[in-house]
C-alpha cells in the first residue's frame, strides 16, 4: 500500500491534498491516514498543512523497481518502531516465537483475538515480506531469518 501511495501522489507531481488523496484511491481517511503514518514514519513522505509530500527517499523509493523496494523497506523497517522492537525481541530469542509472545513483549494490542490475527498479519506483511523474518504456518511462529553482520573486534588494518 505504501509503494501505491507513493505513485498516486507522484501522479500529482509529489504534493497532494490529504483529502483529494482520500477520494483517488477510494479509501476511506481513518484508513488511508495509517498508510500516511507509517510511509510517513519510513520517511518516505512528509505531511505539512494537510498535504501529502514525496520526500527524496520516497523519491528514490518510487524510481526502484519491486525487488529495489523491498531492500530499501528491509533496510528501513530495521529503524522504525514498532519494527524495530519486533526484530529485537525475535532475534533476542532462540526459537519461533507466537504472536502472542511478540505482543506480551512489546505490546501492540489488546490480546484479544481478532487484534492477534491482525498483528500476525501486520508482521508478515512487513516483516516477512522484507526478509526480516520467517513464519511457520503450521506451527503459527516467527523466527528471525536474517542475522546481523558481525562487529568486527579487530580494527582493519590501513598500510
């Protein structure tokens, strides 16, 4: 939705209305408002007076193709709350970790079950699908995919 967001408002040469946005893409405001926020939050738009502004980097996002997308997503969820703490605690852990776990740890929703389904469904769309993490199905958990590149102790050496 992000990436589709970033092309309407590029069809209005980067600037555009918040409420004309709304009536262009046939999506009610309280709905379209969390897709602003979190391309907002990705820093790939900026919201001044009521107006919708591609910003460089949603720029740049807007001229890559699908999988260029991705790794720039991939690169930028790591940054950004509450992806950020999501990767953590999976990486903090040993094994797949649930939902349910994920929420108790950081606490994103009411632990009700209509909220669960719709953060395990949150974490694929973002998480899995920028390589972050992977999901189970059948065992219904997450575990972190990717690890971080070492630190390396010993500084290279510079002749």
């Amino acid at each position: 939705m992000v990436a589709g967001l970033l092309e309407v408002v590029g069809l209005f040469k980067g600037r555009v209305d918040l409420a004309q946005l709304s009536k262009e893409v046939g999506m009610e405001l309280g709905h379209l408002l969390r897709v602003v926020e979190t391309a907002e939050a990705l820093g790939l738009i900026s919201v001044v007076d009521g107006d919708v502004q591609i910003t460089q980097s949603g720029l740049g996002f807007s001229r890559k193709l699908s999988t260029g997308k991705i790794k720039i997503l991939s690169e930028l969820v790591e940054r950004v709350e509450p992806f950020r703490s999501i990767i953590q605690f999976a990486a903090s852990r040993n094994e797949p970790v649930t939902v349910e776990e994920i929420n108790a740890a950081v606490k994103l929703c009411e632990h009700d079950e209509e909220q669960l389904e719709r953060l395990r469904t949150f974490i694929i769309d973002w998480l899995v699908m920028t390589g972050w993490l992977e999901y189970d199905g059948e065992a219904r958990a997450f575990k972190l995919k990717r690890k971080r590149p070492a630190k390396s102790a010993i500084p290279s050496s510079q002749g």
